[in-house]
C-alpha cells in the first residue's frame, strides 16, 4: 500500500515539475518576452503605410486652374506571395499594358517589393484587381499616386515650370515653391493577413498628411491669352531667336501676363529643349537701347541738373566726344528734355548724362533697380549687368545714356517703366497673391522711391509724345486710350566682342492710360530676320505692343477716353510715323 | 458492515457543485462573449476598410472627373475647338450686357445702383469709374 502511495507521489511531483516547466515557459513566452515576440510578429504583418499628401494647385488670380493633380495608382509586386509568376502575368498584362512574357520576368523574383508599373489609371487597377480575385492570385498591390497635368498646356509654362517623375518640383513655380505645394506625407501602421488585406482591429498610430497648399498667382488667365496669341503671331510671322512680352499694374507690381518664346509643353516636359525653357523675362539680359534713356532723363530732372524748359543743343544729329562720333538717326539742334525722349536723341540723352556725376548717375541707374535681381520667385534670376563707376571708361557714360554698356533683364526693364507710371515709386514684382487658403503674401510695397512723384509725371507727360505722330512710336497707340511709352532698338552684342551687324533686339515698354495707369506692357522681339531698314521697335515691337493692350483694356473693361485720344492722335493716319 | 458502509459514503455537496458549474458556465459564456465580441470587431473593421475604400474610391473618380472638366474647359482646349469650328463664339451687344456698378461710390443723386441695363446708367457708371482712377 505504501509502495503505491510513494509511486502516486511521485507521480505527481514529475507532473507538477512537467506543468510547471510547462507554465514557466508559458509565462516566459506570454509576459517576459511578450513585446519582443509582439515585435517580431507585428515585423512580419505589419507595415507604415505611406499616405501621400496631395501636390496643391496652382490657380491665376481668379481661380482658374493652371496646374492640378490626376489620382493614379503604382503597381508593385511582393515576390514573396507569388506562386505562379505566369498565371499572375497573363492575367495582369492585359490592364498593364505590358507584354506577357516581359511582365512574368519581372514576377519571377523573391524580393517583398518591386515597382511593376507606374501611373496606371484607377479603373484599369481596380479591373486587375478584380481579375486577380476571380483568378484567386495574389501578388500584385497598389499603391496611390497622382501625375500633374497642366490643363493649358504650354500656356504660362515659364512661370509654372514643371515637376519631375516623383513629383518634385523641377522649373518655374513649381520648383520654387516646391515645399510650400508638396505638404507633408502621412503614414499609417497597419497589419495585413496573409492576403495582404489589412485587419482593422490592428490599425496602429496613424498620422494624417498636411496636404499642400494652393498657390494663387498674380497672372490672370485672360490677359495671358491675350499676351500669348499676339506672340503666337509674332512669332509664326517675324520668325525672331526669340519673343518675350510681359503685362503688369504699374501701382502694384504684380506681373498679369508673362510669356516667351520658343515656349514648350510642361505636360511633355521630357520632349522641351533647354532653349524653350528658358525664362528670358529673368534669365536673359539684353541692352535695352533707348528705352534705358528714361533713367537719365529721370536722373537729370530730379538731380536738378536740367528741368522742363532747359533746352540742350543735340549737334544736328552728329556729336565728337571721346575719339567717337555720336549719331542721331535725325539730326537736331536745340531739343528739350521732353524732345529728347520723343524724338530718342542718342546726343541728347548723352549730354544730360555727362552733366552729371559718375556716382550720381550711377546711384540712379541702381535706383531704377538695374544690376539687382528683382526677386520674383523664379528660378533662374539673374541680376543684369550695371558696371560700377571705377570699370567705367570714357565713353561709358554716354553709351548708358542710350541703352549701351549696360544689360538688363526684361522683368527689370517694366519695374523701371512703373517707376516712371506709378509717380517714382519702384516696386517689387509680384507673381504669388496667396499660399493656401486664408494665407495672404505680403501686401504690395514699395521697394524704394526712385524719383520724385514731380519727376516721373514730367517723364511720363515726356512719354506721352513719344507715341504721338511726331515721336518714334505712333504704331503703339491704342484706340481710345492715351499712351506713354518708349521704343528700344539695340545691336546684338557678338560673342567675340563688339555688335553685329543688322541684327537687333527691338523693343517697347508703355503704360496706359497715360493720366492714371492701369497697366504696363513691355514686349521684345529678339533677331527678327527683317532688314535693317524696318528692324525698329516702333516698328516691330509697337504695334504688338498696341494690339495686347488695347485687347487687355477691353477685356479688363476700362473705359475709353475719347478726348485724351484724339489728341494723341491727331492726323495719325495721313502721316508717315518717324521711326527710331 | 452496513454500518461501516453508510459512514464511508460521501455526500454529494450539490451546492459547492453548483457553485462550480455556474463560475465555470460564466466563465465559458465569458469567454464565448469575448470571441463574439472579437469576431464583431473584425467584421465591423472589415466594414469600415470596406467603406473607407469606397469612399477612396469615390473620392478618386472625383479627382479624375475634376481633373478632366478643368482640361476640357481649359483655354488651350477651348481655342482648339473653337478652331476646329466644335463651338463658336457670339459676341454680346453692348445692349445686353449689364454691367456692375462700383459698390462704393454713389451717383450724384446719391442712389448706390449695383446693376443696370439702362444705357444711361452705364454711361454714369463709366463716368464716375473715371473719376476715380483719375
């Protein structure tokens, strides 16, 4: 009986020491190391899925859509759940578009993750899905995306610029205020069963992104097809290197229509080459020829050195200064200032600079804002060329004073022009009116006062007959409109040194209407392949200038003035324009 | 030996029992209500990632179909069908246009109009805007 009782005994001392060994691993496993077995369980099912912010639109002034997103999806493919790679392939192609045979290559693999094809469209992912589950195939996974399309194509594409495969911005707006427009990606922990499906229950930390914001530009949309057709047809019929044209509120500083040529299709950005790229409003410099001529005659004036009435004798169109002859394209004696601006006398524009101090005329050509990038939130700005008064040499002063020795940028030349417009205040160009919603840029400043208002109502009056029968740019007028403005005939500098011969860049900045300006327009023409003899801005670049602007008064609804008009043209289709 | 038999007999405690039988049928109703309860778990979130991907999805198709309006009803778009004679533009007479006042200045007979299609009206629209921008 003992001997029984010892063996029960014993019995159930191995089996309390089994269950006991039994319990201290249960124990191990459920409590001690139960985080790191967690660990290794939830690494096995569990992902940070990625929740993509969405790339913010880029709107005109008036909410119209220049840049908006397309949802796609990314294909891609875990190896690792995929048994037959042929049977997936030949179910797949068909919505991939991808051949059979290539796509079960690209399936034969054991990596977790390989991206099988890119912005595939939501129904034809959605469809391959459906098909996988019908076939009961696994394998093949989504993963959200979106492609930026530009609804205007190549219209404002300098300004919009591009972005790249991954979304990132590349060119213009886009990449210039790429952290602004991108916002910040999300992410969400999840655990995914065998199927990849993911189970609710399980869902872990999740953080949702801060989706990019709107940029809403100074450009309205209207004014820049306004700007674009007009160069479209200056473009197919001069056939010039190049065509910029550039629309703003003199009083504000925000750039309306901004365009160049040869432009490109941001939609097919891989397709552009690097010359139709390029932003020549900021990335180019030129020599502005007379058009620079304001910035002399504004700096005499309000230096005190000449006023309305000072007449200045102008050589009869040939003056010996420095071992060289200085031309007029019509010879004259004694002009006055507003003469000399009317009439674009080279000699004249010289003497007044050469009445002043090196320094002084110096100050006021950095006044006007030359040889300093204005800002705009572009890439690709460059500053211009304003050499400092100890490069100078003898002949420098006077070669400023008509537009020579001295490169400028267009986006400068129509800050300088709204000096002269908006009563010498010099503003700083604007592009963005606001960065997402209820967020507003920084109201319009000036960035410094230039010229006294006394100073640029006289230049601007000066202007004025600039565009009249007598002055170099009859062709710029508009209807029902008064006009200031001034033409701008430059040699193209060669690459080794001096001009070329017959080859010009032309242009005309004005403002309208005259008395109180609502807008400034400047536009170039680059080389035009048309003889010398016609290769003016008056004549090249005034008549465009006319038919933007008198377009973009209709459209902004401006009403005509009749009475100022028709003082400014006269007799204007009796008599021959005097060009230069 | 009757008697050695009645006192080895053990009585059948039927409330202990009881007791045990309750806490155990609690606890398997317990734990039977837990898995209830997980599997509703599972199913609603199954429902909610259903949902929530229907909503993507609308969403998505939302996106696309704004996508395509703004593209249709894009300028360059517009012009080209414009070109290809697909619509055609009819210009308004100046008679049928009304045109918004500038809400701030009254005219002289101190009546602050907002819209007119009296040509009169216009015509002191227009004057008082010069005015203005003067």
């Amino acid at each position: 009986m003992r001997g029984i009782q010892a063996r029960i005994a014993v019995l159930c001392l191995l089996l309390v020491l089994i269950y006991t060994v039994f319990a201290w691993r249960l124990i191990n496993l459920q409590v001690r190391d139960h985080d790191s077995f967690s660990d290794i369980a939830s690494d096995k099912h569990s992902i940070k899925l990625p929740i993509q912010a969405k790339r913010g639109r880029i709107l005109d002034r008036n909410g119209e859509e220049l840049a908006v997103n397309i949802p796609v999806r990314t294909v891609t493919a875990d190896g690792t759940h995929i048994k037959d790679p042929a049977a997936l392939a030949a179910v797949a192609a068909p919505f991939l578009e991808i051949p059979v045979d290539e796509l079960t290559k690209k399936l034969s693999t054991q990596k977790p993750y390989v991206v099988i094809c890119k912005r595939v469209s939501e129904e034809k992912a959605q469809g391959m899905i459906r098909a996988m589950e019908g076939a009961k195939l696994r394998g093949l996974y989504l993963e959200e995306s979106s492609i930026r399309i530009y609804p205007n194509a190549s219209m404002l594409c300098h300004v919009l610029g591009f972005v790249d495969q991954s979304g990132k911005g590349v060119d213009g707006i886009e990449k210039t205020l790429d952290r602004e427009l991108s916002g910040h990606d999300g992410f969400r922990k999840i655990e995914h069963d065998r199927k990849g499906r993911e189970i609710m229950v399980y869902r872990g930390q999740e953080q949702l992104p801060e989706e990019g914001a709107d940029i809403r530009l100074t450009i309205d949309m209207g004014l820049q097809a306004i700007v674009e057709k007009e160069l479209d047809a200056t473009f197919k019929e001069l056939r010039p290197a190049g065509a910029t044209a550039i629309l703003a509120d003199p009083n504000t500083g925000e750039i309306l229509a901004l365009a160049c040529r040869p432009n490109f299709d941001p939609n097919k950005s891989n397709d552009a080459k690097p010359e139709q790229m390029r932003n020549r409003s900021i990335s180019d410099m030129y020599e502005p020829g007379s058009t620079f001529k304001i910035v002399v005659a504004s700096a005499a004036l309000n230096e005190g050195i000449v006023d309305e009435k000072t007449r200045i004798y102008c050589e009869n169109g040939q003056f010996s200064y420095g071992g060289k002859i200085l031309k007029d394209h019509h010879g004259s004696g004694d002009l006055s200032v507003s003469e000399i601006l009317m009439k674009s006398s080279n000699i004249g524009s010289a003497k007044m600079a050469l009445r002043m101090d090196d320094n002084v005329y110096y100050q006021y050509v950095r006044r006007f804002g030359f040889g300093e990038k204005t800002g705009l939130p572009l890439p690709g700005e460059i500053s211009g060329l304003v050499n400092p008064v100890h490069k100078w040499d003898m002949l420098t002063k006077t070669r400023m004073a008509m537009g020579q020795s001295v490169a400028v940028t267009p986006v400068q030349m129509v800050m300088a022009m709204s000096t002269v417009a908006n009563g010498g205040h010099l503003m700083k160009p604007r592009l963005v009116l606001s960065k997402g919603e209820g967020s507003v840029v920084r109201e319009s400043v000036p960035a410094s006062d230039a010229i006294a208002r006394k100073t640029a109502n006289f230049v601007a009056t000066a202007l004025e007959r600039v565009v009249s029968d007598q002055g170099t740019a009859p062709l710029a007028r508009v209807d029902g409109f008064t006009v200031a403005g001034k033409t701008g005939t430059a040699q193209k500098i060669s690459s080794h040194g001096g001009y070329l011969n017959d080859r010009y860049i032309v242009s005309f900045a004005g403002f309208l209407p005259a008395e109180a300006p609502r807008l400034m327009g400047l536009v170039i023409v680059d080389d035009a392949p048309i003889a010398g003899s016609a290769n003016y801005g008056g004549l090249v670049a005034a008549p465009v200038f006319s038919r933007i602007a008198g377009n973009a008064m209709r459209y902004l609804d401006i009403q005509p003035e009749s009475a100022a008009v028709m003082a400014q043209s006269g007799n204007a289709t009796t008599s021959a324009p005097v060009i230069r | 030996m009757n008697g050695n038999r009645r006192r080895t007999t053990n009585t059948i405690e039927v409330n202990f029992l009881a007791r045990c039988m309750v806490g155990v049928f609690l606890l398997a109703m317990a734990g039977l209500f837990f898995v209830y309860l997980k599997n509703q778990q599972h199913a609603v979130g199954d429902q909610i990632r259903g949902i929530q991907a229907a909503v993507r999805e609308a969403e998505v198709d939302n996106e696309s179909l704004k996508a395509r309006i703004t593209t249709m009803t894009s300028r360059g778009y517009l012009q080209r069908k414009l070109d290809e004679g697909y619509i055609k533009l009819e210009p308004i007479r100046d008679t049928a246009m009304a045109r918004i006042t500038p809400a701030v200045p009254a005219d002289p007979d101190g009546i602050l109009r907002t819209a007119s299609r009296d040509p009169e009206s216009r015509v002191g629209a227009g004057a008082s805007q010069r005015s203005i921008s003067r």
